[in-house]
C-alpha cells in the first residue's frame, strides 16, 4: 500500500468513525429527551444539554484520533448501554426493582443463565472496549451471583476479553492501537516489553497498579508468542479477580474498624513488594550490561 493509498484509507476512516459516532449521538440524544421525560427537571435538562453537547461534538471534531474524539466514542457507546437497559424498564414498570437490593437479585436470579452470561459479556467488553475499572463489573458480580460465581465468570470474561486485545495488536498492528489507546503508549509499553523482556510483563499483569488491558494490546505487537502469553495471563489475571471477588465487597475484611489497619497493611505488603520486584530487576539489568 503506498502513501496515496494509506492517506486514502485514513481519511476513509475517519469519515466513517465520525458518521457513526454522530448517528449514536444522535440517537443517544433523542432517546433522552423522549423517555427521560420523567425525571425531575434539572437532572432532565442537564441529561438533555450534556446529549446535545456530545452530538454537536460528535459533529463537529474532525480529528477522529485525539484523546477528546476517543472520549466522545465511549461515552457515546456507554450512554447508549445504559439507555437500552433503562427504556425496556421503564416501558415494562421495573424500575421499581433497583430500589432494593434483594429484589435486584432476585430479578436478575430469574434470568439464569443469561444473568450470567451478560456478566460475562460485560466483563469481556470491559476488558476490551468500556472505560471502566474491572473492579467495577466484578463487584457488581459478586454482589449479584456471590463470590464465587463472580470469580468464575469474571474470570473467563477477562481471559477472552485479553486473547482479543492480544490479536488486535497482532492483526491490525501499531495503527489500531495507537488509535485506542494513543501512540505515546504504544510506543512507551512497546518499549518497555521489547528492552525488559518477559519477567516486568509477568508483575504488570499480577499487580493492579498498570494498565493490564493496555498491556494485552500492545503484547501482540512485539515477538512475544501466544503460548507465553496465555500461559502468563491465565495464571496472573485470576489473582486479582479472586481478590476482587472474595475481598473487594468488605465482608470478609470490612473497609471499617478493625479492618482498616489490616487493608493498610495490604497496601503497604503490596506496594513493597512491587518496589522490591522493580529493584530485583533493575538490579539484574544493570548487572547483565555491565558483564556486555
């Protein structure tokens, strides 16, 4: 592909994810105004300006790769979930249930196993596309299945959502990641994994501290292979799910009384043992180019 043709295909692109970002705006910003009627007028108002703002947006950047445009694509997919789960409550009287937690689990309970396969769908998507923490999607697991449930589903969800973060990498290559996540990082985490090899990707992906997602994407640009890589995250990416799970509600160490000196001392356990991690290997660096 020469240069014509690749500036051919970008401004091709951007027209597209500009067209389709408008269009949900749009339909984000109607949908609003017409079934948000009911709540209170300042938040309805609000809730309609910041929908017109965000499609005016939409309209008006034509540079689909800043972080802004980037911004503007998540809330536009975010907004639009969040509505096509409110509206069908709505119409149906259900909204009802979300005011007390045992109906919600009771409600969600009647759906089976497609409670538990939009946990996983959810987990999944937040792995590779929603800008939310994993610890939000694996509360809310916990809180609604158990533990237990959470743990299993969570997990699963965050393993395939990272086989597809590392194959965009190794698919469509630096143009697409650069493009999701910024081509500063790309290049920074790229960097990273090709000088300090596999011993850092390995505590990045076991620690909370780094963003685990980001690293995913990027592994399928360097020669890592695939082998390594889901052998790495299926031992790693669990640890923190199971943490998440079992000890991220506060009912086995609560987040009062004599459970805050002990989450201290589990930040502090944590955070010394990264920086001892950090030392160890920055130590057998400098070791090793010493000996060249």
């Amino acid at each position: 592909m020469n240069m014509t043709d690749t500036t051919e295909f970008r401004q091709k692109s951007s027209i597209v994810a500009r067209t389709l970002s408008s269009v949900l705006a749009l339909i984000n910003m109607v949908l609003v105004a017409v079934y948000c009627v009911n709540f209170n007028a300042l938040l309805y108002y609000c809730a309609l300006s910041l929908s017109c703002v965000v499609f005016v947006l939409s309209v008006a950047i034509k540079k689909t790769k800043t972080p802004l445009y980037k911004l503007l694509i998540c809330i536009n997919v975010v907004v639009f979930v969040v509505l096509a789960v409110y509206i069908p409550l709505q119409i149906n009287d259900l909204l009802w249930i979300f005011s007390d937690g045992n109906a919600i689990r009771e409600y969600i309970s009647g759906f089976g196993i497609w409670g538990i396969l939009i946990l996983f769908l959810l987990t999944l998507l937040e792995v590779v596309v929603l800008p939310i923490p994993a610890a939000v999607t694996i509360v809310i697991g916990t809180y609604l299945f158990g533990p237990t449930v959470s743990f299993i589903v969570s997990t699963l969800g965050t393993i395939v959502g990272s086989v597809i973060c590392f194959y965009l990498g190794r698919t469509f290559g630096q143009k697409l990641v650069s493009w999701i996540i910024g081509e500063d990082k790309t290049k920074k985490y790229s960097a990273l994994l090709a000088e300090k090899g596999k011993v850092p990707f390995i505590i990045m992906m076991l620690f909370p501290f780094f963003p685990d997602d980001i690293l995913c994407m990027v592994s399928g640009l360097t020669s890592m292979s695939f082998k390594f890589f889901i052998t790495i995250v299926t031992i790693t990416r669990p640890v923190m799910v199971a943490f998440y799970s079992y000890f991220g509600t506060g009912e086995i160490i609560p987040f009062s009384g004599w459970g805050i000196p002990v989450w201290i001392g589990l930040i502090a356990f944590a955070a010394f043992a990264f920086y001892l991690l950090n030392y160890l290997i920055n130590k057998k660096k400098n070791k090793k180019s010493e000996d060249d």
